[in-house]
C-alpha cells in the first residue's frame, strides 16, 4: 500500500516566517522582509497586490514565497541554477552576509524596527551570500 503526504503550503510558509523571526532574534537580527516580486503588471490595485504578497503557496509562485524573510547570518539554499561552472546551482548552501537595500528605499525607523524585529522592505534587495565550499571570490552579490 503507497502512502502520500500532502503538504499544506498555507501553513509551511506562514511556520517558516515564525522560524525566520525567532532565530534572528535569537542572534539579535532585524528580519528584512521582501516581496517575491518587486514588479507587477500596471493598474493593479492596493487589494490585488497585497493578495500577491500574502499568497502563501510557493508552489505557484516559482517557488518563492509571497514575503521572503531573510537576516545577515542566516543560512540559505539556492533555489535555481545560476552559474553551473562556478557550482551555484540549485541547492547550493549559503550563508547571507549582507542585504543591501535599494537606494529608492525609504528611511526607516531602527528603534521600532529593532522592537518589533522586522522591517517590510518595498524594493528587492541585492544580497550578498559566501558559499558554502566556496574557494572563489567573485566580489559581487547574487
């Protein structure tokens, strides 16, 4: 007799925001918070597009969940095949080490940010990661 497991996307993208935030705060972080996509089509509306950020089923958004949590320190896989010679493909392990905000994000208040333990960022960050069994340093971020 086969078993098959059904997985409840809803659930495992709303525990692994809950995961993000205790262990940064744990190692006294500030989760960045960004949207799958920074993108969308013209003349969406407010409600549409906060669907789109709280859609929690990464299967049908490539993969990505709706709001990515993410803090300098944290360990991460890639989840697409970038550079093949370089071996960053999917899987690869990496660690962040810095989230460099977009220069037309706006100001944010650090006091509340580091109270509350997260920032909602409205611009896709460039991440710079080292990784894991890397003997290379290309001086970019991915």
């Amino acid at each position: 007799e086969k078993m098959y497991l059904a997985t409840e996307w809803a659930l495992v993208c709303r525990m692994q925001r809950t995961i993000v935030l205790r262990e940064a705060a744990h190692d006294g972080k500030i989760v960045c918070f960004c949207q799958a996509v920074d993108r969308v089509p013209t003349g969406i509306t407010k409600s549409i597009s906060e669907k789109l950020v709280n859609w929690a089923n990464a299967t049908t958004l490539g993969r990505m969940v709706g709001l990515l949590g993410i803090y300098p320190g944290m360990l991460a896989r890639l989840t697409q095949n970038l550079c093949r010679e370089m071996d960053l493909v999917n899987d690869t392990r990496v660690t962040i080490l810095d989230i460099m905000v977009h220069e037309d994000e706006p100001e944010y208040d650090k006091e509340n940010a580091a109270a509350r333990g997260y920032i909602f960022l409205h611009y896709l960050p460039t991440i710079k990661v080292q990784v894991h069994g890397a003997t290379y340093n290309t001086g970019h971020g991915i």
